[in-house]
C-alpha cells in the first residue's frame, strides 16, 4: 500500500514536470490610471465598445477630481479670507477698545491692554514666517 502511495507521487511529479515544460507563465507590473493597450485589446475582443466606455470612465472621473481639488482649493481660500477679516474685526475692535480707555484716563488699562495688543500682532507674524518655512 506504501509502495503504491510512492508510485503515484511519482507519476503526479513527473505529470507536473511534464505541464510545466508544456506552458509559460508570464508576470508584468503595469501601473497607470488607464490599462495596459494589451489589456485593453482583451477587452475590446471581449466586447468592441469596452475600450470606449473604459475611456469614457477615466475622462469622468479625470473632470470629477479636477473639479473637487478645485472646490477644495477655493473652501481653503475661502476659510482663509474670512481668517482675515475676523482678525482684521478683531484689531480694529480691541484698538478702539484701548482707544476709549486711554481718552477716559484709564492709562494702566490702555497701557497693558495696548502691550498685550503689541505682543499678539507680533506672535502672529512670527508665527506666520515659521509656518511658511
């Protein structure tokens, strides 16, 4: 019973050695938003308006990404105007602010809320020039 277990691993490794001869095996890496042109034929041999719709496919989803880097760009430009103008509000408020203080002779008021107002204009421009780096 062994021995007929041994025979027939044999001849399944000599049938193995004998399909393998027989046959290739090929491998590729193809990387790219559309298939490979040869790809594409076996497409095209499956069904001739594959090729058509497939390219029809990349160029909508080409104008949908377009679109929303776009869209995305200009929300990003957006959030940044408005940045500028609450913080542009924001000055001009806190200068009138210590403005009024100082005009009713509260000058430790202007005087410190005038030095905090300094400092936060310098740190955001200092933080502006590290950001950019």
């Amino acid at each position: 019973m062994a021995n007929q277990k041994a025979k027939n691993l044999t001849n399944q490794h000599t049938q193995a050695a004998i399909k393998q001869d027989d046959c290739s095996i090929q491998a590729g890496i193809f990387q790219g938003p559309l298939p490979h042109p040869s790809i594409m034929e076996g497409y095209r041999r499956l069904d001739s308006s594959y090729p058509e719709r497939i390219m029809k496919d990349f160029e909508a989803n080409s104008e949908h990404l377009r679109y929303m880097q776009r869209t995305a760009q200009q929300a990003e430009i957006d959030k940044d105007r408005r940045a500028q103008w609450m913080a542009y509000s924001l000055t001009i408020f806190l200068l009138l602010v210590l403005v009024y203080a100082i005009y009713k002779d509260s000058y430790i008021v202007g005087g410190i809320g005038g030095l905090a107002f300094l400092g936060l204009i310098i740190k955001s421009f200092v933080a502006k020039k590290q950001g950019n780096n």
